[in-house]
C-alpha cells in the first residue's frame, strides 16, 4: 500500500489525484508481514523495536484507522508458522 493514503473523506490513489469516498463506501485497509517470531528478540513481548517486529504498532495504527476492515496479507507469523508461534505472536496484537 506504499504511496495510498485516507485524508479527510479522500482517497488518494498512487499516481492519480485525491477523489472524493462517498459518505456510504466501506474504507480498508491491508497490511502484510505482521507479526514476527515470539523467539525473536526483537519481538519484545509482542512490542516490537522501533526497527522490528512492529505487529503491535501497525495493529494500532490500523485499529484506531477507523477502517471497515482490515485485510492481513499474509506473513502473518514468522518463522515456522506452527499454531503455538502463531497464537504467541499473532494473538496479543491482531487477534484470532
């Protein structure tokens, strides 16, 4: 979604200028490569560092988005993918 943005009712689509969302039009978002391995230490208890692991900041960032919805886009954990990594990591910032 790099270059897409919401601004105040407008959606500004990469390469072309801002046209008006009607009042009624659902807004999402997507987002991808959301959570990283529980075993990482950069994973710090789900919070992340300001350079890894951010599940929890753009968990925030789009919760408080007011979108519709949200599209994962997958990568939704890392490393093995197994269920136990995926509740540990996934769970405490997006939820099942």
């Amino acid at each position: 979604m790099a270059g897409a943005g919401l601004l105040a009712g407008k959606i500004n689509l990469p390469g072309s200028s801002s046209v008006d969302a009607a009042a009624t039009d659902p807004v999402i978002a997507a987002a991808g490569d959301i959570a990283c391995d529980p075993a990482m230490a950069a994973f710090n208890g789900g919070l992340g560092n300001p350079t890894s692991c951010r599940e929890e900041y753009t968990s925030n960032l789009l919760v408080n988005g007011g979108f519709n919805a949200v599209l994962s886009l997958g990568d939704n954990q890392y490393y093995c993918g197994g269920y136990q990594a995926f509740l540990q990591s996934y769970d405490p910032s997006w939820g099942v």
